[in-house]
C-alpha cells in the first residue's frame, strides 16, 4: 500500500466491498422470508472479512469467517430451521421508532460533514512489522487483555449453560408437577374413610 | 510482566462466587429430588464465603491497588456495593427454593446463575477499563436473562425475556460502538485512566462526545432511566418473583457503580461535564423525567409487581440526581449514592420477597386488591411488607428515609439542583400515596378468600434479615455512611 | 484507503442495524440487526486500530465476537422457548403484559 494516497486498486477493492456490504446489510433487515435474511447476513459477514483484510486485520478476517459466518450463522439456521414463518406484515412502523430511525440518518449526515473535514484525508503509513498477525494479536491478548482472556470464559459457560437451561422442553417437570399433585389427592384419599372398605394401601411410589 | 498470584488474593469474592457457581453446576448432574435443596445451601455458602472474603479485603482496600494492567481496581467503593451483590444474591437464594418448588421448576442451574450474575457485578464494579467493563456487563446481563426466561411454565416469562434480551443487546449495541469511537478518538486509549488524561485532544472531535454518549445511552438502558425504560416493567413482571427483586435491586445497583466510577474517572474532565453539551445538564434531564414518569405510571398500577417495578423505575430518577451532583463537585454525593444503592437494594429485595411468598402456583395474588386481610392473617409480614413500602417512600425510619435525606441534602450543596431536588421531593410524596394503597388493602380491608401463601422456612428467614437490615439501616445510618464514605475519592 | 471511509461505513452498518431491531416485528431479524450493530463497532475499531497501529483494537475486535456469539446463543434460546409457548416469534403479538 502507498503511502501518499490510496491506490486506485485500492478504491476499486474498497468501493466493491463496501457497497456489496451496505447492499446486502440493506437486504437483511427487509426480507420477509428469514431463510433470505440470514443468507444476506452471512454475504454481509463475508465482504466485512474482506474489508478487514483490507485493513491488514487477517486474523479477524479469519475469525470473521469462521465464527461469524460459520458458527454464528449456523445456530441462526438452526433456529429459522425450527420456527420459519413468513410475516404477513414485517414492519413495525411506530412513530417514535420511525423518528428514532430518521434521528440516527440525520446523525449520519452530520457524521459524514464533520469525519471528512475534521480528519485528514490521508492514508494511515504502513502498518508496523506484523501488524495483525497471529503472533502479534496473542502477545496483546495474553500479556494486556489476560484478564478479559480469562474473565470471557465465565460469560462464554453462561451463555452454553443458559442457553440449555432457557430452550430445554419442560415436559419432565410437568410431569413431575403433575406426578405430586396425584400423589397428594392419592394421600387425601388415604385418609377418608370409606365404608365398607379398608384403608387404601400407602403406596404412593408407583404412580407417575 | 509476570504473573503475580498474590493479585488473585483481592479478587476473592469474584473467584469465590464463580467457583461455588461451578460447583453447583457439577453437583446438579448428581442431585435428584429433595436433595436439590442441598443446591440452594451450596449457593448460600457461597455467598457467605465471598462475604467473609469482603470483610478480611476492607482493610486492605483502603488505597485502590490496580490489577491486570489497569483492567481492574480494587477500592473501598467497589468492596461496599461487592458487599451489596452479594447479600442481594444471599437473600434472593433464601427466598427462591420455596418459590421455586412451588411453581415446579426448582433446578439448580438457577442458583449457579444466580452466582455467576452476582460475579457478573463484581467484575462490573471492579472495572476500570471498557474491556472488563464490557464483559462484566455481559456476564451480568446474559445471566439475567437467563433468569427471566427460565421459568418454562409462564408465558409471560419468556415475553418478559425477550424483551429483556432484545434491549439489553440493542444497547450492548451502543456500548461497542461508543467505546469504539472512544477508542479511535483519544488515540488508543481503552483504560479510565488513559481516557481521561487524553480528553482533551480527544474532545477536539466530535465523534468523542458520540462515544461518550453511547457508552451512557448503553448504562441508561441497564439502569432502566426514562427514554430506555421500556422493557423494564415487562421483563420485571414476567420474570419469577425472586429474580425480579435481584434484577431490580442487584442489576440496577451494578450499572450504576459502574456509572458513577466512569463518570468519576474516564470522562470526569470540566470538557465533559459542564455546558450544553455536558453529561451533567442532560443526566439532570433525564432524572427528573425519569422518576416524574415512574410516578405517574406506578400510580395507575393495580398489580403490585408491576407497581414495584415502575417505582424502582422511579428510584432510579433519584439514584441520578446523586450521581450529577457528584458529577457537579459534591463531595458528600458519592456516599450518598452507594448509601441510597444499599437501603434500595435490601428494601426492594424486601418488598419482592413479600410479593414472592403471598401467591401459589394456582393463584398469584398479584392485584392490590388480592392484599386484603394480610394484615389480620398473617400480621408480621404485613408488618414487614409496610416497613419495606414506607422505606420505598421514604417515610422517616427506614432506611430509605435516610437514603433520600442524603441523597438530597448533598444535591442541595450545588445551586444549579434546587429544582431537581424539589421535584424529587415532590416525586417521592406522590409515591407514598401509591405504596400506601398496599398498606391500607393489607390492614383496613377484608379479604376476599383464603390466604394460601408460599411458606418455607429459607423465605421467612429471608424477610426477616431484609426487614433487620432495613430497620438497621433506618437506626445506623451514620456507620453505613462513614463506611461508604471512606471511598477514596481521587 | 483513508479511516474516514471506513468509519462512515461502520456507521452506516450500525444504523442499518439499528433499524432493523426498531423496525422489524420479527425477533429473529431484530437479532440479526444486533449482529449489524456490533460489526458496525468491530469495523471501527479495526479502523482505528489501523490507523494508530495499536492492536488493542484487534484484540477488542476479537473479543467482541465471542461476546456476539455468547449473546447470540442465549437469545436464540429465549427465542425457541418463546416460541414453543406462543407460536410466534412476532414482538407485536407478545402482548400479554400490556398496562
């Protein structure tokens, strides 16, 4: 990479990516059908990764492709794949989000004025000697971010276990519910006296 | 850099709540039936634990000692609210297993995610640096989650969570992208301390105040605070009772500590606080609007549970007035806040307690009209049940009372707040009349049919220590104080 | 190419993200603008990164997904379970608590 000023290859990569991001971020949150939406995402996720690159970010890039587009994705199928319906109206068009929406596009525009003439206009030099290598990221990610390295693995065993806890069926435990409450009519009923009958047996472990 | 154990030895509780948490998890694949409750006990030991850990660190702690390259701090502030966490987390197991059994879904990765969100807090308050920050705040909320949606029987339970969920991750949103902006604009710069010695070239672009806002937009969200309270009072209404006392409480109290440490420290800078476009005017905005708007909405409740959760809404409008006078140099707001954090968390923990023990699985009991003749069946929990909402209303000896007696006395110290403490005063006279509705169905009217309560002896023991700490806090709050006081104020 | 063009993608994608989570009825989609939002914040932080060479961004960046991917699994799950009792994975007909 030059320098002075992006090259026009540079441009050309930059401007494609971008707009097919945009593009196909635009076609996720519009599809009706979520099967649509969630392949628009994984196309966005895969041009972001070439945009990372593109900011010498190869590991991300990496990473963006196998755990965004991969593993992220796939739990998304998964999912549609057990409650796909289609939307007989998908929008939510409510004003206070519509003007929540508008304010951000205004934002936007605002953002747009200030970022291209507040910063220079330059090209950042090159990158530092392995800069975004794997070698480079671990050295940070385990001498700095020790820490948070360590720390993400209690969110990470909260999320696999919550996720189990949340989504697993709860038929056992009405069973279970229901199991006790017919164990307890059946000691109510121990305890009338019935005419004629001898007490009903106390065996309340054989009924389910 | 080497790897220092003796770092480890401070963050104690931490380790001491995730591990406990972990072994609840190990021990759950082993417990069947009645031995379940032994998992309740294991969590109670737990916390237990971290609070011995708390005590034997006090003294330690009075210099904060930074960790992990400045990722975390510990300091006397950050041990008192750690203090708070974890007798929320102790009381909200005291109350769960009979609340649980009753409504048939006692398992015991609820009390592991109990721990892990009360570790979730911890890190949350020991952060000083957006990373840990972030991730304290993840752990925290995914817990939470968690919590709220577990109850597989409820509809309203995974409603509530999902609501919940989705907001909670749009302002996780924000939080990334405002540190992001933070980042790039003060040069690389990701600890508190770095931020704030970079503010002012940073403030020199924009998209700084973007980020900064973000970040707030983000904790508005986690507080509940006026313009991002919409999830709030369904995701408290759905959740199981106990866990709705622990969100409002524990959650709540979390997000602020970590709001009153960043806005003492990363983004402390006059650049940042004072002006238009200062954090402390808006923050003054938004507290009145958000505890006037609290009121009025809790004033229109009939469910008592959602009423509780407008009214914590409504502290949370009070809890802001002490953070913008802190904000505005007052040196006595900073304990106030922690002081108001601690009395709100025992008496809220209290009163959805109380909510928690009057219903059954068949019948709820959730209308203020279902309150009816507590007062003659069951005298002492009404006693307690009225304590905790005169507390909420600050009514003289609680310690709610004191609470917003120093809250207002300190924000009475900055001229500009006169008027946000009139309207709070204001505020809070209104929300007696709402709390007082409980208390007269309770004790003048008669009730309709038979009370059918959950009983168990964790949940009495439980209402007893609120209703002690309560009353403690109404008795002693000039200890309380003088501990929260001891935070070193840098 | 200059950070700027970067950052205004970064933002275009947060707001596309933003909109979907307020616009859409559809919980899953909304989820998908949450994904939307949080690249949003990696593309900025990688843009920074790069334009300060300092890989604390990298490193942030890296965090940050498997943060999304935490978040991601539980919302799911609340999701499934939602949708096991209602049927529906539609925000506006998950009306039960209203007033």
């Amino acid at each position: 990479m030059s320098a002075g000023g992006a090259t026009t290859v540079d441009m050309v990569v930059f401007g494609v990516l971008a707009t097919l991001t945009t593009f196909f971020a635009l076609f996720t949150i519009t599809r009706r059908n979520p099967v649509t939406a969630v392949m628009s995402l994984v196309a966005t996720f895969f041009c972001l990764a070439g945009i990372y690159a593109s900011l010498s970010a190869h590991f991300l890039a990496v990473i963006q492709v196998l755990v965004y587009a991969g593993a992220i994705m796939v739990l998304f199928i998964f999912v549609i794949m057990i409650l796909n319906r289609e939307e007989v109206a998908p929008f939510s068009l409510r004003p206070l989000r519509v003007l929540g929406v508008l304010a951000g596009v205004y934002l936007l525009v605002k953002i747009i004025d200030v970022v291209t003439v507040g910063l220079p206009e330059a090209v950042p030099g090159a990158a530092p000697d392995g800069f975004g290598t794997v070698a480079a990221i671990g050295d940070v990610l385990f001498r700095d971010f020790l820490y948070p390295f360590e720390s993400i693995s209690v969110l990470l065993l909260v999320a696999i276990v919550g996720g189990v806890v949340v989504s697993r069926s709860h038929q056992k435990e009405v069973a279970a519910v229901e199991a006790h409450d017919y164990r307890h009519q059946i000691e109510e009923l121990a305890h009338h006296d019935y005419p004629g009958e001898p007490p009903a047996p106390a065996a309340p472990e054989g009924y389910h | 850099m080497s790897f220092d154990a003796t770092q480890l030895f401070a963050y104690a509780p931490m380790l001491i709540l995730i591990g406990m948490g972990c072994l609840i998890l190990l021990a759950e694949t082993f417990a069947q039936g009645a031995s379940r409750a032994g998992l309740a006990w294991l969590g109670i030991a737990g916390c237990v634990g971290a609070l011995i850990a708390i005590v034997a660190g006090w003294a330690g702690a009075a210099e904060p000692t930074t960790h992990f390259q400045g990722m975390l701090v510990v300091d006397r502030m950050a041990l008192f609210l750690d203090g708070t966490f974890v007798a929320a987390a102790l009381l909200t197991l005291l109350f769960a297993p009979p609340y649980l059994r009753e409504q048939g879904f006692e398992f015991g990765e609820f009390y592991a995610m109990v721990l892990f969100a009360t570790a979730g807090m911890v890190m949350v308050i020991h952060a000083t640096h957006l990373v840990s920050l972030l991730i304290g705040i993840e752990t925290m909320s995914l817990a939470a989650y968690v919590l709220t949606g577990c109850w597989r029987r409820s509809l309203r339970s995974a409603e509530g969570a999902i609501k919940y969920f989705l907001m909670g991750a749009f302002a996780t949103g924000f939080l990334v992208y405002g540190m992001a902006m933070v980042y790039g604009t003060t040069g690389g710069e990701l600890s508190y301390a770095g931020i704030a010695s970079k503010v002012p070239q940073a403030t020199k672009s924009p998209l700084f105040y973007l980020g900064e806002y973000f970040i707030l937009v983000a904790l508005g969200f986690k507080v509940a605070a006026v313009p991002f309270h919409m999830w709030a009072p369904d995701a408290y209404e759905g959740a199981p009772t106990p866990v709705t006392g622990f969100m409002a409480a524990g959650v709540k109290a979390a997000a602020f500590g970590a709001i009153v440490r960043l806005l003492g420290s990363a983004f402390a800078s006059p650049l940042l606080v004072f002006d238009f476009t200062g954090w402390a005017s808006v923050l003054a905005v938004l507290a009145a609007a958000t505890m006037t708007l609290g009121n009025l909405a809790a004033i229109r409740q009939d469910n008592v549970k959602r009423l509780l959760a407008y009214s914590s809404i409504s502290h949370a409008g009070y809890l802001l007035i002490g953070v913008v006078a802190s904000g505005l140099g007052v040196a006595s707001a900073k304990p106030a806040v922690l002081f108001y954090l601690a009395s709100y968390t025992f008496t809220t923990l209290g009163a959805f307690g109380v909510v928690a023990w009057i219903g059954n699985r068949s019948d709820e009991r959730l209308y203020v009209d279902d309150w009816a003749g507590v007062g003659t069946a069951r005298p002492a929990v009404a006693l307690a049940m009225t304590l905790f909402l005169l507390s909420l209303g600050g009514v003289p000896p609680t310690g709610g009372f004191f609470g917003k007696f120093y809250l207002f006395r300190a924000a009475m110290e900055s001229p500009q707040l006169h008027w946000l403490v009139v309207v709070a005063v204001v505020n809070s006279m209104v929300s007696v009349y709402y709390y007082l509705r409980v208390v007269v169905s309770m004790y003048f009217r008669d009730s309709t049919r038979a009370l059918a309560p959950t009983e168990g002896a964790t949940m009495r023991l439980g209402l007893l220590l609120t209703a002690i700490a309560v009353v403690l806090l109404g008795i002693f709050p000039g200890t309380v104080v003088e501990w929260a006081g001891s935070i070193a104020l840098k | 190419m200059p950070t700027t063009y970067y950052l205004v993608l970064s933002f275009v994608l947060f707001l596309i993200g933003t909109a979907g989570v307020l616009l859409r009825r559809n919980a899953l989609i909304a989820l998908m603008g949450i994904e939307l939002q949080l690249n949003g914040g990696n593309l900025a932080m990688l843009a920074f990164s790069r334009e300060l060479g300092d890989l604390k961004g990298h490193v942030f960046a890296f965090i940050i997904i498997a943060l999304a991917a935490a978040e991601a699994a539980v919302g799911l799950a609340i999701l499934v379970a939602l949708f096991r009792g209602r049927q529906t994975v539609n925000l506006d007909e998950a009306t039960l608590m209203k007033r």
